[in-house]
C-alpha cells in the first residue's frame, strides 16, 4: 500500500464501535443490511487502485433517506466516524476509511423516482449505477449528460459527490450545471430537500452546490435530479496521431471551430500510455502502425444527422491532414470497433493498476502548458521512471501517472511536492476532477487561498460540527484538528 495513511493519527474524539451500536444499527435496518462478514469488508476497506486501506469493522446498507438520517443522528450522537462509500471507484483514497469509521453505502437506493421526456430531467435515487442510469434512458431516447472508464460500478451519488467530470464534459460540461437539484442528510440526521426540477431557481443561496463535489464531508447525498441529453443518433469516433504536442492543440482548436456544435470528445493519450495499454490489457490493438507516433487523439461527433455528420467530420479529418496536424488516423466503421478505440483510452486505468503501483496525478492547467509537465517530470526522474500523459485535452484536464513496479517513498520524494508547486505556478488545478480525498487533503492549499479554505473549514463546522462526515479527507489536518 501506499504510505499516505500511516502519517496521520486517529482523532482521539471518535468513539470506538461496541456492540450496542451493532444492535442500535440492527435495530433501524435490521440484519442483513448490518454487514459485519470479513470478505465484504476487506472489499470495501480498500479503494479500486488497492493503494489505500481502512480497518473498517462495519457495513451499513440503508434503504432508505429516512434510514440514512437514524443512522447520522444516532452516529453523531455517539461520535462514530463514517464515510459514505458508492462504487469505491474514487481515485483519490475518499471512499475508504482511513481507520475504523462505519462504512455507509446506499446502493441498496438505487430507484429512479421520475423521469420527464419533455424536459428530460431524471430523479433517481443516490445509489443507481451510472451505466443502469444511461440504459434506463436509452429506451426513451435520451442520454446521461457524463460517461466515464467506471460507469459500471460507479454510483450517481458518488458522481455527484466528486463532481466527475468524465469523456463528455466537453459537450455537455459540469454536473454543477447539470445536477438541478438533490436530497442530501446531514450529519445529525437531518434530511434536507432541495430536489428541485427547475432549470432556472434564483432564491437564494443554491446550497445543493455546496454538496456536488464535497465528497461525503458534508452529508450523505440521497436522491439526485439531473437534467439529460436526447441521445444523439449519429455517433462517430476517429483515432487519430500527432507527431507533436502542438500538433494536438491545434487540432483542438480547429476541431472546436470547424465540428462546432457535434464536437462530443476530444481526448488525448501519448505514446508511453499506448505502450502500457498494450502491454497490460489483453485484446487491445493499437488500430495505426505501432512505435511511430508520439500522441494519439480521440475525436467522437454526435449529431442528429448521419451523412451530415460524417461528411463534416470527414472534411474537417482531411483538411486537418493536409495541413500536417494529423499523421494518421481511422475512422471507426461500427460499433464494434469504435469500443476498441474507447477501451484504448478507458482502459489506462486498469493498466495502470495490473502494472503494479501508481503515483497518479489529475491537473488542470492551460492547454498550452499542460505537457510541459510530463516532459519536466520524465527530466527529472530519469529513464528508468515511466511518466504517462494522457486525459481530457479538450477541457485542459492532464492525467500524469507515473507508473513503477511497487511504490518507493525515495521517487515519491522527487514528484511531490514538485508537482503541486509547477501547478500552483501556471495557476492550475492539483485535482481537475477525481478530488482531493484523503491524496490531497493537505495540499489544497497549492489550488485555494487561505481565507477560502477557512471559509470552507466554517461550512463543514457548521454542517457537522463533531467532524464523523468523511474524517481526514478534503480539508488540511491542521485546519480539521487544530489541537492534534
Ligand atoms: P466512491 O469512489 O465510492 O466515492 C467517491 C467519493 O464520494 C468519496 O469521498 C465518498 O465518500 C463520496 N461519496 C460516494 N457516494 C456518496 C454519497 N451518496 N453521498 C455522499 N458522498 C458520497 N472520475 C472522473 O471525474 N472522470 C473520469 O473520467 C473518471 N474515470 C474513471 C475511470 C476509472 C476506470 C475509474 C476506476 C475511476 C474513474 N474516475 C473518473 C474516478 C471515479 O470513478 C469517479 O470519481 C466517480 O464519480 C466515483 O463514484 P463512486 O460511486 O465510485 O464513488
Ligand atoms: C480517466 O480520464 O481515464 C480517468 O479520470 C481515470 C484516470 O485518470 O486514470
Ligand atoms: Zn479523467
């Protein structure tokens, strides 16, 4: 495992589970969703990479808003940590405990309450999957307005609560924009209601905002409305090469202008990413001559208009090659091999994690810049360190991975903090999208001022007072536990 977790002390406040909290539990949800088995829990003590590790002795499984509030209260009364778990997909050690706190999952919620045509605004309940989500609407012609590599098992609580961003954010953009409206429960129980289903609601503070991206330090999110997309009935996805950086700029730039309003997907991944997916994940093929390019781009299209679309993309694809910016490329010509381009770059991921250990990094930064980075970091750390890029180019989002056998704190001593300090420098973002989790927790200050992290420290003191939310994650130690 990686060696965040052992700097830190368990706060001294938190009670330790007995077994009348065990029958208290029993009590509200009854047996089988008290979950206490040894196999369920080292699942969900560990987080998807297998880097962090909780020792967590106890599941819970609500079913219900009004069974998340009776364990809150009854948690806060006692002083029992928890931390709110959904796929465990996170990236960012979040969604485990770091000690002992009471697991709290609601994929048991998992009911889509309501779905509107005319709007196409959905209310489901916390714990549906994101994928079950986009196959409920495919029948009624819509779509999920974000898709990401962990759509399987991902929850939409939890992509709600890390505000995930994803492979369509260039399209159809932020939840803060798409999430209308949420039921979330606070720390002593209490359930607050802002499921609104309106597109526009200026009455004071939009408080729901507060909850999309708090990653369970603020409250259990319980039920989400969400504004979707009609689905697009042509789709098209060509895998592209770059000889150079620039080269991948530019072609964003003109894809912006010339694919305009069908622009679905603009992602990038380099040729050592390549290399890995190949080497790792069996029945990938890399679709262009192998060793010859230095970057490879995704573009997806997805418009309402078949032969339009294909011809659009079609013009922008051999202009941009006869200007230089493309080396090579194909077009997908079905389904089938379209997800053999996807699996490419959604597939990083899992390669990363078969390869062995991963330091992993999620930046926002200038589109100019955002290489720059992997370029110093492979300087600085030699030959012998594999340094990845890849990531949402469209939306200026770099994943820097570096990528070794097993985790070493000498090389972890040579990326960070270098890392957040040449982020901090171009005004960039330590975490784009995955969130600060227990990873980042005492680095927000390389993306936030002082004054706004006390601002939010005063939001999680006054929304939960005795700190059970999430412990340890999102805001500095120092700041959570000043008398530690
Ligand atoms: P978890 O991992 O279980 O939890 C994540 C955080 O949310 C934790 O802090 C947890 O406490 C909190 N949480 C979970 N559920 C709730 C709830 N109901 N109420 C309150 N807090 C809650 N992320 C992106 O942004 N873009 C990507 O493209 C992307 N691709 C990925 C691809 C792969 C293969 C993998 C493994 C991960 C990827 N991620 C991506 C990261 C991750 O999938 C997302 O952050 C996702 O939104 C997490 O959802 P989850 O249900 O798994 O939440
Ligand atoms: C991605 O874009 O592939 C995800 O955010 C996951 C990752 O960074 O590995
Ligand atoms: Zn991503």
């Amino acid at each position: 495992f990686g060696s965040v977790a052992t700097q830190i002390q368990r706060n001294p406040s938190f009670s330790t589970l007995n077994s009348d909290d065990v029958d208290h539990f029993k009590k509200i949800l009854g047996e089988k969703n008290v979950i206490q088995d040894e196999d369920r829990l080292l699942t969900a003590n560990v987080d998807w990479m297998g880097k962090y590790k909780g020792s967590s002795k106890l599941l819970l499984q609500p079913r219900s808003t009004e069974e998340v509030s009776q364990i809150l209260k009854y948690c806060n009364t006692r002083c029992l940590a928890v931390v709110p778990q959904g796929g465990n997909t996170g990236l960012v050690g979040g969604s485990v405990p770091v000690f002992d706190e009471v697991i709290i999952n609601v994929g048991s919620m998992n009911h889509i309450i309501s779905f509107d045509e005319v709007s196409g605004i959905l209310v489901c309940e916390a714990g549906c999957i994101l994928e079950n989500l986009d196959s409920f609407l495919v029948n009624h012609g819509f779509m999920m307005p974000l898709d990401l590599g962990a759509k399987g098992s991902c929850q939409i609580g939890g992509n709600v609560s890390t505000n995930a961003g994803g492979l369509h954010f260039v399209r159809y953009g932020s939840l803060h924009g798409n999430v209308l409206g949420l039921e979330a429960v606070l720390a002593n129980g209490t359930v607050l209601d802002m499921l609104g289903t309106l597109r526009k609601d200026n009455t004071g503070y939009d408080l729901k905002q507060l909850f999309i991206g708090s990653e369970g330090s603020l409250g259990i999110a319980t039920k989400v409305s969400i504004l979707t997309s009609p689905k697009p009935s042509s789709k098209n996805l060509a895998f592209l090469a770059c000889k150079d950086y620039l080269s991948c700029q530019k072609l964003l730039q003109e894809a912006k202008r010339k694919l305009g309003e069908i622009l679905s997907a603009f992602e990038f991944l380099d040729s050592q990413s390549m290399e890995l997916v190949l080497t790792h994940l069996e029945g990938v093929r890399n679709p262009l001559p192998p060793s010859i390019y230095e970057f490879y781009v995704l573009i997806e299209t997805r418009g309402t208009d078949e032969s339009y679309d294909k011809e659009k993309l079609e013009a922008f694809l051999l202009r941009s090659m006869e200007g230089g910016l493309i080396a090579d490329g194909v077009v997908a010509q079905d389904i089938n091999q379209a997800s053999s381009f996807w699996r490419i770059r959604e597939g990083l991921s899992e390669a990363l994690v078969k390869a062995g250990a991963v330091y992993k990094y999620d930046l926002s930064l200038p589109i100019e810049k955002m290489y720059s980075i992997v370029e110093e970091m492979r300087l600085r750390l030699g030959q012998s360190e594999k340094v990845l890029g890849y990531g949402h180019l469209g939306d200026g989002n770099l994943h820097l991975n570096i990528s070794r056998p097993n985790y070493d704190d000498s090389v972890l001593a040579k990326i960070e903090p270098f890392v957040y300090e040449w982020t901090s420098k171009h005004r960039g973002s330590i975490s784009a999208e995955h969130g600060l989790g227990l990873m980042k927790a005492n680095e927000i200050h390389y993306s936030k001022s002082p004054q706004t992290v006390q601002v939010m420290a005063s939001i999680k003191k006054l929304l939960d007072p005795n700190g059970i939310l999430n412990p340890y994650k999102v805001l500095p130690h120092n700041i959570l536990y000043p008398e530690a």
